[in-house]
C-alpha cells in the first residue's frame, strides 16, 4: 500500500542492534505499505556498536534487489560524524540529522514512516519533534518492541509467534496544510524551524481571533469590548461613555462572554467573563493599532 501516489520510505533510528531496522521493515511492510527505501540514521560508523551494527545490516540486505529496497545512510553530524550523545552539541547534532533527513525526503515527494526505537532515547525525543514539525496525514511514526526468543537470538526478520510489534505513535498536526508547502521546507535549521512553526501558529491564532470580533459579534458588542479591552472600564464606566443603560451594556456583554466560550471551546463549567475577554482578545485590537502604525 503507498499513501495516495506517494512512495513509502522508512527512516530509522540506529543504536545497537541491526535488528531494530529490518524489523521494523518487515512491520511496516505487515501493515500494508510497500517500502522500497530505508535510511539508517547513525552515530560515527568507524566506532563500535555501530560499525558492526552496519556492517550486519548491509549482509542482510545485500541479496535484495534494489527493486525491493535500496539502503541508504544518514551519520549524525554533517562534517564529522559523532561517536555518541554526550554532549549538548551531540543532542544538536541529532536534532538536526533527523530533521534534515525526514525533510528531504518530504521534498522528494515521499510518504515519511519513521521508526524511533533504535538508539539512545534522546533520539527518539527528538525523533517526535521532528515528526511534530514535519509531518503531514500521509506519514507515520513508529516505535518497535520486541520481547523472547527474537530479540534474545537478534533475528533480522520476525517468524510467526514472535513477540514483535510496532506501536503507531500519534502526530500532532500544527496545521492542516502540509509544513513541505510552508516557508518550513526552506529552512535546514530545526530550531529555526521550532521559531518559525511558532510565529505561523501564533500568527493563525491572531487570525481566527480577529474573525471572531469582525463576523461573530455584533457592532454594539464589539465597541463595548474594545472599551473593555483598551481601557479595562467597567460596565457603569463603559455606560456612561457610550450614553447607554448599564443594562444594555451587560446584555452585550453577557452575549460576548456566551459567544467566546463557544468559540474557545471551554467546558461547560468552565466560566467565561471580563478577564478571559481580555486575555484572549487584546492582541486583535492591540496589534491592529501596530499594523496602522507601520502603514502610516
């Protein structure tokens, strides 16, 4: 099976054991997906256990025809590969391997499945951030566990009735345009990546908020608000300078705070009133006043 007309491809993790990769092969290809294409993701391959690890991966693969999978290498560090994750410039190092490779195959046009078992767990942590920043409905993220006589005898491919399974990971999606098609796929930096993924957040939220004071209320309702919000007047207050009843004044209210809630999405019990208005709705007028500032 391929997602949509997308060729699968499966970026692993190394630590090490050889199995974790061709297992996690074999499971994924159990799911119904053809994959044609592992990248090994992997500390210095000049030290052990990672020179051996690699070295029993090629065996296992090298009487495949490249029709059938093709095996492909990812070192952590892009001018001098890292032996281990001791240090923080390692961990960056990491970070960055992994984002870089499940981004280029993004570019590719390929279906991401990656798989975050093998390795230090620090790996895999960033392994889930990577995915966070990166993937869209048609990849998946893995972890493999593997118990018993498979993982004891280190069997590259699981026979019937071993305990070998591979976990979908749940994504959380920023967005539902896919990151490749975002200012996100030109940039090889993950932590910048982390900053720009937070302004376009921050930027849709302001959005959605600024839909909600011009569609959702009414004229009346949104000049008490901004009373409310520029100045922080209370309803007498607000009354007085809009010449109207204290009354009409919390009926508008009174909408305002049923009409945020359901937009928020809060629990029932969860109440709703001036200082919640406040926080989440200054930033529409605030920031409106920014933006006439730099047209002017």
């Amino acid at each position: 099976m391929t997602n949509g007309k997308k060729p699968n491809a499966l970026i692993s993790t190394l630590g090490s054991e050889a199995q974790v990769v061709s297992l996690a092969w074999q499971k994924v290809q159990d799911e119904g997906y053809t994959v044609p294409e592992i990248v090994v993701v992997h500390t210095d391959a000049g030290h052990e256990p990672t020179r051996s690890a690699l070295a029993r991966l090629a065996d296992f693969f090298r009487p495949f025809d490249e029709s059938e999978v093709m095996l492909r290498y990812a070192a952590v560090g892009e001018e001098f590969p890292i032996i281990d994750t001791v240090t923080e410039e390692d961990l960056e190092a990491v970070f960055a391997t992994l984002y870089r490779t499940v981004l280029q195959n993004k570019l590719a046009g390929k279906a991401v499945h990656l798989c975050i078992a093998g390795g230090r767990k620090i790996m895999s942590a960033y392994g889930v951030t990577v995915a966070q920043l990166l993937f869209d409905e048609d990849d998946r993220l893995w972890y493999l566990l593997s118990a018993g006589e498979v993982l004891e005898k280190k069997r590259m491919l699981a026979l019937d009735g071993d305990d070998v399974n591979l976990i979908p990971i749940p994504v959380f999606h920023w967005s539902p345009v896919p990151p490749v098609l975002t200012e996100l796929a030109t940039i090889r930096d993950p932590w910048q990546a982390l900053m720009k993924q937070q302004q376009l957040r921050q930027r849709e939220v302001y959005r959605r908020k600024r839909e909600f004071v011009e569609r959702m209320l009414t004229r009346a309702e949104r000049e008490v608000v901004e009373l409310l919000v520029r100045e922080g007047l209370s309803n007498e207050a607000i009354a007085e300078r809009q010449h109207r009843s204290v009354r009409t004044v919390g009926n508008h209210l009174s909408h305002v705070y049923d009409k945020l809630h359901e937009f928020l999405g809060f629990r029932d019990d969860v109440p709703t009133g001036r200082a919640v208005v406040i926080a989440e709705l200054a930033p529409v007028f605030l920031l409106r006043d920014e933006v006439a500032g730099n047209e002017k």
